[in-house]
C-alpha cells in the first residue's frame, strides 16, 4: 500500500519546511563578529609551599596549587571563542612550557585536562628561586605575543640573600602580563609528602633550610657568631626561623612585578581571575566565529509547533 502525501495540505509543507531548515544545524552554522580576544600563558609554580592548605572550597581546606587548577578551569569557561590558552610550570630556577596557546574552545578538552593534570611531583628539582624562574619565563616569551599570567606564593627556598639581588632590568616591560599572588597571610604548616606521593605530616624546622648558604653573608662580620671567613662566613650556629611554615610574600611579588613591568594581582577566590586578566590591555580584536545552530533549530521548532495550529 502506497501512501501518497496530500499536496494540498499545509502541514505537509511545513513538516518539509521543518526538516530541511532543521538538517543545515547538522552542518554547524556559524556566524562572525567582532569581540575582545585574548592569548594567555599560564605559568604555575609547583614547588612543595604551593601545597600549603590556605583555601577553602566547600568549607574544605584545598591546597594552594589545587586552588589555582581549579580558578583557572574555571576561568576557561569564561574566555570568549577565539582567544588561546598555553600552559607551562615552575620550579627550581626557571619555568618550562608545557605547550603553546591553543584555542580555548575547540581545545578546551586538552588544555582542561592538562591543567586538572598539574602536580608537585612534576617538579625536577626541590629549590625555588623565583625571580629567577621569573627571569627565565620572560627571556622565554620576550619575542612572543603573548600575556603572562605568573601564580606563584613568593615563598624562595632557601631564602635570598640580599647581596646577590637578581637584576631583571633588562626584561623590564618586555613582556606583558600580571604576577598572581597565591596564598594566606598567615603563616600555615607545609604538608610533607614521600617519594610514593603518600602524605607523610608537615615539614619541621630540621627538615628546611633557614637561611642562604650561597656566597658572603650581607650582615657585618662582626655581628656574625663564630664568622670564619674562609669555613663559615655565616657563622658557626645552626640557622634558625620558620621557613618551614608557609604565608604569601606579597611585598616581595609586588616588588618583582614592578621590576619585571608586570602588574601584581592577588588570587582570593576561583573567580578573582576574572578582573586580572579579562582587561582592555591584554585584549585584541578579532573575529570570533558564533554557533548560530540555535536559530535553525528554533525555526523549526516553530514550524513543528504550527502544524498543530489552525
């Protein structure tokens, strides 16, 4: 039995309609406009201090480093179509690219994942001297458009010694971009982990070291107890202090930032990053491609609904 459509009938003609207008969403319709792009590398420090457990998500204590991956998986969601992400890590004396920016959209599962993947124990050594990390990344990006995006909670290890003072006058305001302050102002204990990533309580004062070895003292000899020149230009007493313990060294960030020509912003919550780094002066224009699926498939969804109206 052969079923032969009535021609005449109206609803025929809109279910036809219907269909044809509802199978071009099948070929993702696209739209361009003008909008405000950005390309942003992400540098994270992933020393031990970043593990330090100062936020709070949920009313749970979160790691510093934990609390960055997740503002700024967040912050994905946040970036229009169009702009690019990379991602790099830092630790001991420089930083190291993970992978050039990518656009954030048609990438969002791959830069997602390897963000969620960012851990501690990818570091390949244990000391954080962070200006020179800083140095490092600036000397790396000096030649790329590219806006530095720098989470750190300024915490060196050992700590500097003033003498020797990294100068970064020749990467001042070559890069563009903002140092982002990570952590508490209080000073919180580290967690201590093995080498199998299993947690092993927090460090003790033995366990760190409290002052630079590195070159001469800064202070006056004569000030030093047991100075020796030669054997201990830091004196014969152990090194005591609370480098053990962990607090954001903002002042000491600020003073990087404005060395280095960044901006210096302090991460406080997972949206906070909306403000430093969706700002007229790291965007560009640029065309933004727009889903317009939406429109043909809301068409035919009216005229589908029009059949049954008289």
């Amino acid at each position: 039995m052969t079923i032969t459509p009535n021609l005449r009938d109206y609803r025929f003609w809109l279910l036809a309609a219907a269909l044809l207008i509802l199978s071009a969403v099948f070929f993702h319709p696209q739209t361009s406009a003008q909008a405000s792009l950005y390309r942003l590398t992400f540098i994270v420090d992933i020393t031990r201090s970043m593990n330090t457990e100062d936020y709070q998500l949920d009313q749970q204590p979160l790691g510093r480093l934990q609390f960055v991956k997740q503002a700024l998986r967040r912050e994905l969601l946040k970036l229009p179509c169009g702009s690019q992400v990379g991602l790099g890590v830092f630790t001991e004396r420089r930083s190291t690219l993970l992978f050039e920016p990518i656009e954030v959209c048609s990438g969002f599962a791959e830069i997602d994942a390897a963000i969620a993947a960012l851990d501690w124990r990818m570091a390949w050594a244990a000391d954080s001297r962070i200006a020179s990390g800083l140095l490092s990344t600036l000397e790396m990006l000096k030649d790329k458009d590219q806006t530095l995006v720098f989470f750190s909670d300024g915490q060196e290890a050992p700590p500097p010694n003033p003498r020797y003072k990294l100068d970064l006058s020749a990467v001042k305001d070559q890069v563009k971009g903002v140092i982002v302050g990570v952590g508490g102002e209080q000073l919180s204990p580290i967690p201590k982990f093995d080498a199998k990533g299993q947690r092993q309580g927090f460090y003790k004062p033995e366990d760190v070291p409290h002052r630079s070895s590195f070159g001469e003292s800064d202070l006056n000899p004569e000030k030093i107890q047991g100075y020796n020149a030669r054997n201990a230009p830091f004196g014969s007493d152990a090194a005591t202090g609370d480098e053990h313990m962990s607090r954001l060294h903002e002042s000491y960030l600020r003073q990087l930032a404005a060395e280095s020509g960044l901006q210096y912003r302090r991460l406080t919550d997972t949206d906070s990053l909306d403000n430093a780094l969706q700002q007229a002066e790291f965007a560009k224009p640029g065309i933004q491609n727009i889903d317009s699926s939406w429109r043909f498939a809301g068409l035919a969804l009216l005229l589908l609904a029009a059949i049954y109206i008289r």
